[in-house]
C-alpha cells in the first residue's frame, strides 16, 4: 500500500517539499514524482532496498515561458517607472529615473514635426483644346438653354470676328435718388439727352416728377443702337410712381407712348381690438397691430391716463390705424386714427385724429394737450411780465404776471395737475385761484367771473377752473396770469404753454360724421383675402425661370 502523504511531509529529511512552498518555488525547484511500493509493513523495509525514487523533472517550452511571463510580470509590477527626481539623489532608483526621462526626451525629440515645406503636384498643362473644354462647362451654356456644356463647346468651324456683337437688348434698373432730376437719372442709365427729356415729360404729363420717391426703382430696357455712336434708344420703361399707379413708356411702331397703369388698392382701415393682459404692446402685437402704429397709440393715450396706475389687465384696448392693401400685395400702414379704452363695455378714453394738423380730439370735440403746461386760455397776450405803468393807478410799477385777452366768461383751464390751496376773493386780484403743482410750482389766476372749484380740490391738467371776468382792479375782461417757484414770482412766458384746441359748430359736425364712420369698421376687416386686379399684367417668365423649370420636369 501507498504510505501516508502527511506522514512522510512530517518527517525529517523527507522529499516532499513544504507545504508552504509558492508555485515558483516548486517550479524551480522541480516536481517530484513518488512512487512509494509498499509490499510489508514498515518494520520488513531494512531487508530490501527502498523502492522510492527521484524522477527526473522535464521542462517543456511552454513551462519556460510561463515561468519567465511569471517572473517577468513581478518584476514590473514591483518596479517605480516614475520616481521622484527630488528624493533619494544619486541613489540608483534615481538615476534609473534619470535615464527613464532622457530616454522620454530624446524619442520625442526624434518625433517632432518638421517644418519643411511640401511639395505640391505639378500643375496641369492647359493647352487651348483643354481650355475650351473648361469655357464649355461654365455658366453661359445653362443661360443660353443647352442641356449640357459639353454641347456648346467651340470647335474648329468657329471662325473668330473682328469684334465682340452687342447684345440685342439690355436690361438695367436705375434708382431716382434724393434731390436728382428724372432726366438726368435717365442719362446716367445711358439714355440719350433727346430721348431722357422727352420721357420726363410725359412721365410729368401723368403725375408731378417732385411726387416721386426718392429710392424708386426703374426698370429700363435698351434696344439695339443704329449705330457705335449712338446711344441705345429706350424700348420699354417702368415704375410705381404711386401707391397706386404704375406708369409704363414702351415703344410701338417706333413712337414711345405712355401706359398708366392703376392699381387697385383698398383703403379699409384696419381695426385691433382685445384684451390689455400684462402687456399692452404685447397684447396689441398678437392681435396684428403694426409695431409703429402701438407705438403711437401708447404715446398718445399716455397723454391721458397713467399707463402704470390708470390701465388695468381686464380693460380693453381699441386702435383704428389707416391701412392701404394694393392687388399686387403690398401693404401700406398710415398714421393711427382713433384710440380708445374700454372699461366694463363703456369708453373711457376716446380719442380721434382730426384736421390738417393731425391733431387727437376727445369724444366732445376738444382737442387733447400736448407736452408741457397747458395754456389757460386760447387768448393772445396783451401784457408782459415787467415793469410797466399801471393803467389805473397811473404810476410805474412791477407787472408780476401775464394778461391773456379773452372775452368774459371765456373758460380758464389749469395748467397742470394740482391742489387749489386758495378760492376766493382777494383784493385787487378779484375772484382768485391758486393752484400748488409738484416740484414747487404754482399758478395763479386773477380777475375771474365765476369760480369752478374750491379750496382743497384736485385739479387735472387742463380742467375748466374758473370763467375770465374783471373783478377787481381791472379795466376789462381779461386773465391775470401768474406763476410762483418756491414762494417767488417769476415770468410764466419762461414756461412753454400748449393750447387745447376747440373746434366750431361746423367742424365739430364733420368730427362726429367722421368718428362715426370710424366706429362702424369691424375689427380684422381690413386683413380678409383681397381680389387680384385684372388690369395688371403678368411678369413676363425669366429665363432662368424657364431653366429651373425643365430641369424641374427632367
């Protein structure tokens, strides 16, 4: 029987190796192979030679190498390729480090770039069959309609000519520019002298030349010249002289004859209407309203109102803005008409343009204020702020103020928001107000008639206070008008005054027919579909119209 593992590897001298023994160990030391014949017991071994017996160890190639990948592996893993040149100087870790970081250096320097120039293939040769190859691939063959460049190239039938031929026709666009002459234009176009003025006259025959843009587009076309001396004659011409005119000079039997042209153009005013919301110009926009025309409706109603404290998200807004739509599609945006806030369905503001002066009336006809004081009355100034002898008393003395005439019971108007500190009587001033404005300004009104508010009383700019008169030391009806800054008099013709307008019996009546007829314009009325004007033309097709097309079917 075999003898017990254990118990030999507990003996001295045995030759098994130790337990502890690594795999390395036992490689380099051999594997050993027992072969323990055990025919007895152990007391009958002395009798016979021992059978047990060293094989010998055979190391094929693979072993090697996994023996030295082994060795190698640990050798690595245990080497410090990136030492600390500061530490441990001159000791052999750090001239191993040292040479690590020459070697480095000296396999990057091998691997840097070069700066020499490289050097380019050699051009190709071009000789004139290889030219007129290219010059036939280039973009005159599509311009003329060939299908192909190759198609259109010179061949050896072409015989060269004296000159370049003229082209039959020539297109060209001029521009009228700010303070020029339609027949100089014409000639810088290359028109001829003769020919620009008589054009400028017919074209003056149709509308004034001095109405005509400055910027305005002219499509001129040049026809073939009888001769090289002679400027090309004028075959076709055409401009927008107007929003709604087109004006066209063609050739016929070769006369020049004037085409007008009119354009069918619709003049419905466009109305926006909707909600306030968090942003009035926001809310405006979204519903259509051009940039300008919000701009101008927030201008003129903040003349009004407060648009921070007096306009609310759930109030409405209101704009009718003149707007112009031609049959050829373009749009024109005038100037606003009407603005108006709406407060639970009933007009808080209404204002309208009326008048050559473009003014902006209330709903009664009164004309709204323009910036700064308003003036109190519509009357010319008969007195001046200074000295002066006093027409009653009949001596020199300070004139603190400035007297408007006006007729008695003309009604005076606040100049600006206040507080009436003082109503009443007061000596040779007669019937008085005294209005306090901010910043230390206040206003003073004499030798009124009849008083319209009292002591203590909120004023807005413009309201009716009083009515002229001559109480007081007065020898007409008039307005003592003075002004005070902190406490002391000074001139009030240092302060710009507006005047608010009133309009007579006859205007006020066409002011009502006028806002009347505004008011029945239904909102969004001026953005339906427009029918196309069957007077106009077509444009004539481009050819690169008709390029793009068969290249479209093909």
């Amino acid at each position: 029987m075999f003898k017990d593992r254990k118990g030999e590897q507990q003996q001295t001298g045995g030759d098994y190796p130790p337990a502890e023994l690594t795999h390395a160990q036992v490689l380099n030391d051999g594997a050993l192979v027992h072969n323990v014949l055990d025919d007895g017991d152990q007391g009958n071994s002395t009798d016979r030679p021992s059978s047990r017996r060293r094989i010998a160890r055979v190391t094929s190639f693979s072993s090697r190498y996994r023996e030295w990948r082994i060795r190698l592996s640990s050798r690595v893993a245990s080497a410090d390729w990136a030492p600390d040149l500061a530490e441990d100087i001159g000791s052999r870790r750090w001239l191993r480090g040292v040479a690590t970081l020459l070697c480095l250096s000296a396999v990057a320097a091998a691997a840097w770039p070069g700066f020499s120039s490289v050097e380019a293939a050699p051009a190709m040769r071009i000789d004139d069959r290889v030219r007129d190859e290219f010059r036939s691939q280039m973009i005159m063959p599509l311009a003329l309609g060939g299908d192909s460049g190759r198609r259109m190239g010179a061949t050896f039938a072409v015989a060269e000519l004296d000159s370049a031929p003229e082209r039959p026709r020539l297109d060209l666009v001029a521009t009228l520019t700010q303070g020029d002459g339609f027949d100089r234009m014409l000639r810088r176009a290359g028109v001829g002298a003769e020919e620009a003025t008589k054009i400028a006259r017919m074209i003056a025959a149709a509308i004034p030349l001095a109405d005509i843009e400055p910027g305005t587009p002219i499509d001129i076309t040049l026809g073939r010249r009888i001769n090289a001396n002679e400027p090309r004659p004028v075959d076709a011409l055409s401009f927008r002289a107007r929003f709604d005119l087109q004006l066209a000079v063609e050739r016929r039997n070769g006369q020049l004859v004037l085409d007008p042209r009119p354009i069918m153009v619709d003049a419905t005013p466009l109305r926006v209407r909707g909600t306030v919301g968090d942003s009035l110009y926001r809310s405006a926009r979204a519903v259509g309203a051009p940039p300008s025309a919000v701009q101008e409706y927030l201008r003129t109603i903040g003349k009004e109102l407060n648009l921070d404290s007096e306009i609310s998200g759930t109030d409405e807004f209101d704009m009718i803005i003149d707007y112009r739509r031609a049959a050829t599609g373009e749009v024109e945006v005038g100037d606003l008409l009407y603005a108006a806030v709406i407060r639970q369905d009933r007009p808080r503001v209404q204002l309208m343009r009326f008048g050559r002066d473009g003014r902006f009336y209330d709903a009664a006809g009164e004309g709204t204020m323009r910036e700064g004081l308003v003036r109190p009355v519509p009357g010319a100034v008969s007195s001046r702020f200074g000295m002066r002898r006093h027409p009653i008393l009949g001596y020199r003395r300070m004139h603190s103020g400035l007297d408007f005439r006006a007729r008695s019971g003309t009604p005076i108007y606040a100049a600006t928001n206040g507080t009436v500190d003082f109503s009443g009587r007061n000596g040779g001033y007669g019937n008085f107000v005294r209005i306090r404005h901010g910043g230390g300004l206040s206003t003073g009104y004499a030798h009124m008639s009849r008083i319209s508010v009292r002591n203590g009383q909120s004023v807005e700019r413009g309201q009716v206070i009083g009515y002229v008169g001559s109480t007081g030391l007065s020898t007409g009806p008039h307005l003592h008008y003075e002004m005070y800054r902190n406490g002391q008099k000074i001139d009030p013709a240092s302060v710009e005054f507006v005047t608010r307008a009133q309009l007579s019996q006859e205007q006020l009546a066409n002011f009502r027919q006028q806002l009347l007829r505004l008011q029945l314009v239904e909102a969004g009325a001026a953005l339906t579909d427009l029918a196309p004007d069957p007077s106009m033309t077509a444009e004539p097709v481009r050819e690169i119209d008709r390029i793009e097309n068969r290249q479209r079917v093909n």
